[in-house]
C-alpha cells in the first residue's frame, strides 16, 4: 500500500505530542507499506524557497521548506505550496494521504489528494475545522460548546484574516492583530506593553477591528473551505469521543468519523514508590497560556515546603508564549524547578523523577499524550474535569479530577495528594493498560483496507 503522510511539523523527537504519534505511526506503517511523510515547518534558513528530501530512521521524508505562513487567510493563495504538494503526489501516486496537524499548510490540500485518486483520512487533533484557534477558547477566555452546524460564532471574525482593502500579502505575512495584542498583554515590561498595545490599536484603527472588519466575507470563506474539506475527506479519525461528538454537532456526518484512540511507544514502567522524599508533581508540554502552566504554579504557592513542582517544556519558538512564560517565570520562578526542553526519547526517565503528573490546561484538549505516557510509567494524573482530559482518567481510582480553570480547587488537589500518601499509591494500583503504537497502527492499516476497497 502506497501511503503519504501530511503534517504540519515532523521533528522525530519533538517534545510535542502529536508528532512523536505521527512519527511513530509512520515509522510502524513503514515495517508493512510504502509510507512517505510531506511536512512544512520553520527553518533557520527559510531561502531559497524548495522542497528538500530527507530521511528519518530510513522514514522518506518530503520538507517542503516555505518562508510563509498559511493559517486560514481568505483568498491568499498559497501557489508554491500546492505546486510541491501535487509534484509529491504525481511522483509518490499514494493510495491514501492521510492528514495530521496540517491547517496551517493551507485549505487546498486535502481536495488535491482527492483529486489524485487517494482515499483520504484525517485525524483531528485538535478543533481547527470548526474552530480557527484550534482550542474551543473564546477570546473572552470562556470556553466555547461548539454544538451547532452554524459555527462561525463568536471569535471566529477575529481569527480570520481578509487580503481586502489596506491589507497587502506583506502585511498579510504578519502575525494577525489579535495576537500582537496577546502579545503585547503578556509583556512583562510594562512600557514594552504600553507602546506595543497603542500601536494594536492605532492598527485597529487604519484596518479595522478584527471582530467588526468583513465578517460575510470571513463566515463565507469559513464555511465553504471547512465544507469542502469535509466533503473531500474519505474518513476522520477522532482519538477521543468527546472530541467526536463535538464534529458531530457541527455537520459531519457519522459515517464518516470513527473514534480511534492514539496508541503509544511503550518504555519501562516502572513500579512502586519514587522515593520517600517529599512528594514530586510534574508539568509535561508546551509553554502555551492556553496550557494552564500559571494556573498551576499559581496553585502551587504554599505547598514548595512540602512538595517540589518540575516543569519540562519549552514555548517552542512562539513569540507569545515566551513573554508569557517570562512572565509568570519572573513571579513563581523561585517555587518552581524549570528543567526545559526535553527530548522525548528521555520521557521514561523524566516519568521516573515524578510522583504525579499535572495536565492544567484551560480548553478541552482531545487526547492528552502525557497522560498516556504518565499511565505507561505508572505515574497518577491529576487533571481538570472536562474534554478529552477528564476522558482518560478515572477521578478517585488513577488520578483526581479538580474544577477546569479553578485555581483554588486545584491547590487543595495538590494538598490532598501530600496530606494522603496512601492515596498516591492506591491510585498507583489501578492505572490501566494504555493502547500500544503496533495496535493502533494495525487498526488505522485496516481502516486503510477497508477504504481502498
């Protein structure tokens, strides 16, 4: 079987976690089929535009390297992009493309493997069809349901860019108004904030608030590439239900999306207590605000006498999530243990170090890896109690539940781990098996079959 592969990103030991799956599933397919990757991702040498082929532990690799960004501008037509894409597919002649983490390759793709003749699949790692950042999170910080076909609500127009009027292709390149005003927000030079944020609205003012600015034209754009890439795409995968049903609520059909959870690289698990020392919890990810790392360091005040709170991650080159992280780093910084970056191969070994692993984050999340991981090494999860986070855990019997975003119930969490030793460990005794990648990758290989014939 001919497969190609589309991702965003394709590092092979990324801390994030979507690629670690991504290349592990490649990787498993690669021991059966013909399997090739198609990525775009930043480069320090971005020029020459051009599509370099590479190799990963024997994996073909095609790094279309671009000195753009596509994320879903109406009417710029990412030409470069769709010409490499189709030199790859005419070469390779895939009979599946299978699509992870690729909105910000652009809308076209999806139909160009259609059009090739290829059965298309799609796993939706995270809301980005009917949601334009990708998280189910209002600008307002609310959490948004999603439970209607109609769903261009909210702060989808300030998400969407148009190339009418004053906006030329350059300015079109930069980051869009609502995130230089994230930006300039999170600043933790309160002059660099106030002159950066005058500037956002002296912007506003000369192109349009984002929120008011050609909303027929964006809610058009919106929903006929979001449909079209439904109606194009052969079967979705979703790696977990509630994640599932909220495609549901918004249009696509149920025969065309099937639960399949992720599997995982299997390492030592190890067994019984870390230490008799004071009680380690661990943060495991990305840097990102919308990941809840203040909202757990903030929790954590009080408890570093009698606890310690290790943070493994990075912002991942994002401008704004380092002022966010500078920020918060600058206020808890002394409370917290910041081990960095980490390669993902040393997942294990940092597992080891912990006695509970922490997921915070303020959206839904889908299918959180470090949870599958941490359960892989016999670690509890302690979580917040909605989406695909509350999903995998089971609140009292291998981790504990607190309130999504509730600062104090998650401090009082963290409290009862430490008050009650016995607990930790009983819910040591109950964690479950986790999905292998070879059984996973068996299921979506089948899947494959059953499309082709």
């Amino acid at each position: 079987m001919r497969i190609l592969q589309v991702n965003h990103q394709f590092p092979p030991f990324s801390s994030q976690g979507s690629e670690v799956y991504c290349h592990a599933l490649a990787q498993r397919l690669r021991k059966t089929d013909d399997v090739r990757v198609f990525h775009i991702s930043n480069t320090p040498r971005r020029r020459p535009r051009r599509l370099d082929r590479e190799s990963s532990e024997g994996l073909p690799i095609y790094h279309c390297v671009d000195d753009r960004e596509y994320s879903r501008l109406a009417e710029w037509p990412n030409r470069f992009l769709r010409a490499q894409f189709q030199a790859v597919l005419d070469e390779h002649r895939p009979q599946i493309v299978h699509f992870h983490n690729f909105l910000s390759l652009g809308d076209d793709l999806v139909s160009l493997a259609r059009r090739s003749g290829a059965a298309v699949v799609y796993t939706l790692h995270d809301f980005g069809l009917i949601c334009p950042n990708t998280l189910l999170l209002r600008t307002d910080g609310r959490l948004c349901g999603k439970a209607d076909p109609d769903f261009f609500q909210d702060c989808c127009p300030t998400l969407i860019r148009t190339l009418r009027g004053r906006t030329s292709a350059v300015t079109a390149r930069l980051p869009a108004l609502p995130r230089w005003r994230l930006y300039a927000s999170q600043h933790p030079r309160a002059a660099f904030r106030f002159a950066l944020s005058a500037a956002v609205r002296a912007a506003e003012w000369w192109w349009g608030a984002p929120a008011r600015t050609d909303i027929d034209r964006k809610r058009a754009f919106f929903f006929e590439h979001t449909r079209r890439i439904v109606r194009d795409v052969n079967l979705f995968l979703a790696p977990s239900e509630f994640l599932r049903q909220r495609f549901l609520a918004c249009g696509v059909p149920p025969e065309k999306i099937a639960y399949a959870r992720y599997g995982i690289r299997k390492f030592v698990r190890r067994t019984g207590q870390r230490s008799d020392g004071p009680i380690a919890f661990g943060y495991i990810g990305a840097l990102h605000a919308h990941k809840g790392v203040e909202l757990l360091v903030e929790a954590f005040q009080g408890l570093s006498d009698r606890a310690s709170l290790h943070i493994y991650g990075s912002t991942f080159g994002s401008p704004v999530s380092e002022s966010h992280w500078r920020r918060i780093y600058g206020a808890y910084g002394r409370d917290v243990v910041f081990h960095g970056p980490y390669d993902n191969r040393q997942i294990g070994a940092i597992l080891g170090s912990l006695d509970a692993v922490v997921v915070p984050s303020l959206w839904y999340e889908n299918s959180p890896l470090t949870i599958q991981e941490a359960f892989v090494a016999g670690v509890p999860v302690v979580t917040a109690d909605h989406g695909g986070m509350a999903e995998l855990v089971r609140d009292g019997i291998d981790g504990l539940y607190f309130r999504l975003g509730d600062v104090v119930h998650l401090h009082q969490t963290l409290r009862r781990l430490i008050d009650e030793p016995e607990l930790l460990e009983k819910l040591r005794r109950h964690i479950p098996a986790v999905p292998d990648i070879d059984e996973q990758a068996a299921g979506v290989r089948a899947r494959y079959a059953a499309l082709l014939s």
